[in-house]
C-alpha cells in the first residue's frame, strides 16, 4: 500500500544569520521522510519559499521547528492541496 504524502508550503523571513540562513537552504540536508520540492527566494513580504512533501502534519512541524531554530528564520507553514486534487 503507497502511504499518502502531504504537501506544505513554508514561507520564510530572516531574523538573524543573513548569508549564512540562505547558504544553509540551499545546501540543506533533509532528514529521512521529508522530500524537499523546490526551494525560491523571492522579494516581498517573505524572503523565501520551501516546498516538501511530508508523511504528516507531526512530520513537518519537527523539520520547520528545526529549520527555524537553525536559521533564525521566522516560518508560516502552510498545507497545500494540488488543484488536481480539489
């Protein structure tokens, strides 16, 4: 049986460590059960945008408390539905 995986959408605005928070992005590893999607740097309200694939709500929350707590990012997370889908 294919265990459904969600997707989620964090958005993502630098407190603290500057190059050093975009560097750990983009060279990040992921732990096991999370598949990073895409990962884009934008102007505007958010600095940054993450997109994976997690087997849960419970999941996610520990790698985007991780991620955060690593880069002083500050993190809205967002569960994302494929139009397909709907």
């Amino acid at each position: 049986m294919m265990v459904k995986r969600m997707l989620f959408v964090s958005l993502l605005q630098p407190k603290g460590k500057g190059m050093d928070a975009i560097k750990y992005i983009k060279e990040m590893k992921t732990p096991e059960g999370i598949k990073v999607k895409d990962v884009m740097f934008t102007f505007g309200r958010y600095d940054g945008v993450l997109i994976f694939e997690a087997s849960s709500e419970k999941e996610a929350m520990k790698f985007v408390m991780d991620l955060a707590f690593t880069t002083q990012y500050t993190v809205e997370t967002l569960v994302a539905v494929p139009a397909k889908e709907v």
